[in-house]
C-alpha cells in the first residue's frame, strides 16, 4: 500500500463515526416508523455520504443493534444485511439506536 492509498484509508477511517451518525439521523426521520433504504440513502447523500459509505454504515448499525431492516415486500426481519439486496429493504432505529440520537447511549463509533 503506498503513501496515498494509506492516506485515503484513514480519511475514510475518521470519517466512519461521522457517517454512522448521519446515517442515523436518516433514519430517525420518522422514527415510530420503517423507511425505505433507498430513500435513506439520499438522505445521506445529500448531507455527503456516498453510497459505499452508506452501506459500510448501515452493516455496523446493523451489526451493532442500532437499527432493523426488514424486506418492504414481505415485511421479514433481516437478521444479516449482506443477504439480501439493500434496495429491498427498509430500516428503523432500535431501542438502542433511539438512545443513541438523545444521547443516553454513548459510542465513539457515532458521532451524534
């Protein structure tokens, strides 16, 4: 890996708690509610997330039990986001996701 491959790496590093919490608050638009990915990932397009980002943030949300996903047509739980495709599904804040965005929970991998 040379000098500028590094560089970007870490760029992208510390932009990883940044981007979880935009994805967040994305999310948390209608938060009693599930919202479309696609429609949460321009949320977070616009406020500069790209999609590859997203998707990086979405698995650790996922992973870290921060937010639900579940297929639009069916309506059944999605226990591993890398199963099925992300234009699929739908998503909302857990309980713990909830806490995050009012502060009661802390993560250094949020920036809230």
């Amino acid at each position: 890996m040379n000098d500028k491959e590094k560089l970007l790496q870490q760029l992208r590093a510390n932009a990883f708690p940044h981007n979880n919490g935009l994805v967040m608050r994305a999310v948390n638009i209608i938060r009693h509610g599930y919202n479309r990915m696609v429609d949460v990932q321009q949320a977070a397009e616009i406020w500069g997330v790209d999609e590859d980002d997203f998707l990086d943030s979405v698995n650790f949300l996922a992973l870290a039990k921060y937010v639900e996903l579940r297929t639009i047509a069916e309506r059944m739980a999605v226990p591993d986001f890398a199963d099925v495709d992300w234009k699929l599904l739908e998503v909302r804040l857990t309980d713990r996701g909830i806490r995050v965005m009012q502060g009661n929970i802390k993560d250094e991998m949020i920036e809230v």
